[in-house]
C-alpha cells in the first residue's frame, strides 16, 4: 500500500514537472486585466499644494527694457499631520537668453516655514534688456522638509512672455509735402503716436526737434493726455539766427494701450523778412521723436520745395 502511494506521487511529480515544462515551452503572449482605483486631485489639494493654472504655477508678461515684481507660486501646507513644512524652490534658469534675468524667493536655498494650513506666494523679479521677443519657460521644483520627513516635487513652471518694448510713430495728417513753392506761406500737422503692447503702465517722455524753418502753433496743438512743452533750442540761438524748437511730451501709456499729440508747424519769416522757404530741396518737418531712456526713435517727415528757373 505504502509503495502504491509513492508510486502515486512520483507519478504526480513526473507530470507536474512536463507541465511546467510544456508551458513554459508554449509560453508567447499573456494578457490580464484588474481593477485600480486612484483618487486624482488637482495640485492645490495635494499634500504639498501649489498653483496650477493651465499647466503653469504663473505666466508673467513684460516689455523689452523694462522690469517687475510678480506672484511666482502659491504653496499651501496640507500635511495630513500636524506639522510646519520648510520649502525652498529652485528654479531652473538655463533656458533664458542673455539679456532676460529672473530671480525667485528662496532660489539661494534659504527655505521659508509655513505652519499647518498656511499658505505663502513666493515672490519674483525680472528684468529684460534688448531681448528678442518670446516665450520662456522656467522649471520649478520645490523642496520641502518637516519633522520626520521631506519630499522633492517638480512644480508647475513659470511663463515668461517678453514683449517688445513701446513702439512710436509719426503721421502727416495734413499739409503739402511735394512742389511746394519758394517763399510761400505754408502749414502742416503731424501725429506723434506711442504704444505699449507690455503688461503694465510706462511712464514715458517722448522728445522731438523742429527745424528753425517752422514756428509751432500752440492753438492747434493739442494731446490725448499727457503734458507737454515746446522751448527753443540752443537757449534761443546765437546772434542774428532763428533757433529750432524743441518739444517734450510726457505722458502714461497704459498697458496694451497707446497715445498721442498733434502739433501743427508753419513756415517761418526769417530774420531777413523772407519767407520759408528760401532755397529749393529738401526739408525735414521734425527729426525723428525719440522715447527718452528707451534708445527708440520715429520715422522723420520729409517734403520737397520745388525749384525755380533761378534757383535750379
């Protein structure tokens, strides 16, 4: 009886072995199915929280040539424990161009504490020289530490979008600017317009040349906000001759916004009672008008005097 039940279980054996054996031999595809729950929260409700908005903790906007302060991240300290977490961010850099500086809070490493359920706005700074206008992409990642713990999280990133600085533009609106007769009265009004397609306000002063040609008619020049004043160059001439004039506008763009000034200019009667213009060729209406501080300048208005038999 003995030797039949061990007869039996090597038999069992034997064949257990070639089933292995013949599966493994067989074995090409496999394929299993089970169920998985996973509670999914947006990154705010996470037990380190932060901002997330369209997959990005901030999209900030500046102008060429200009600089500010912004909101980088939000952080929130939900631990399921009762404890203070330290954070500290280090943002990645290396994708800016020369000329594009940022700086965030803490990058040095000097964490800041937030006690259970407080919440903290890490703080930013960029400033842009002449960079070309883009989208930069700045990568975040956090660390936190706290009693009996810690954790590295890669952050949403940070937007960087550098706009090109404020634009100006001169317009004739009216007046001759080809054939125009010798020593014959003549008038002209331009538009000197600025915009600002950043995301803030700039306060700017905008700085123009008339020639000694043209006297300026303060009744018909008028702006769309801003002050302005016209004086004469060279602290009114030297001697016998007639100064040119200068003009300086200041004046608030508002972001994405634009302005202007209209000022109308005449011919001149010189200091020898002749009337502008006294010689054939061309003549600038203004130079170019230059954003100060910006290194900008306009287009220049040009018009043409036609010459005579005699002054040909």
């Amino acid at each position: 009886m003995v030797d039949m039940r061990m007869t039996f279980i090597f038999i069992a054996l034997a064949l257990g072995a070639l089933l292995v054996v013949g599966s493994s031999g067989n074995f090409r595809n496999y394929s299993s199915t089970r169920e998985v729950a996973v509670a999914v929260v947006p990154h705010d409700k996470e037990y380190l929280g932060f901002t997330c908005d369209d997959g990005y903790s901030a999209v900030v906007t500046l102008g060429a040539n200009s600089h500010l302060y912004f909101d980088a991240i939000n952080v929130t300290n939900n631990l399921p424990e009762d404890k203070a977490v330290s954070i500290a961010l280090y943002p990645d850099y290396s994708g800016l161009p020369g000329g594009l500086g940022v700086s965030i809070e803490t990058e040095e490493g000097n964490p800041v504490t937030l006690a259970p359920g407080e919440e903290y706005k890490f703080q930013g700074y960029a400033i842009a020289g002449s960079v070309a206008p883009g989208e930069y992409i700045i990568p975040v990642n956090m660390y936190a530490t706290w009693d009996g713990g810690g954790a590295s999280v890669s952050a949403c990133p940070i937007k960087l979008i550098v706009v090109g600085g404020p634009g100006i533009e001169k317009i004739l609106l009216s007046g001759n600017t080809s054939g125009i007769p010798l020593k014959t009265f003549q008038k002209w009004t331009f538009r000197i317009e600025v915009t600002n397609p950043t995301g803030e306000d700039l306060d700017l002063t905008i700085a123009d040349t008339i020639p000694a040609e043209f006297n300026v008619s303060p009744a018909e020049t008028s702006a769309s906000t801003g002050s302005y004043s016209f004086f004469p160059a060279n602290d009114g001439g030297h001697g016998r001759s007639m100064p040119a004039t200068k003009m300086e506008w200041k004046v608030t763009v508002r972001a994405g916004g634009s302005e202007h000034i209209d000022v109308t200019i005449f011919t001149r009667v010189n200091n020898g009672n002749q009337q502008e213009f006294t010689s054939c060729g061309d003549y600038p209406l203004n130079n170019g008008a230059e954003i100060k501080g910006y290194g900008i300048v306009s287009n220049s208005l040009w018009v043409s005097v036609e010459c005579s038999g005699d002054d040909s």
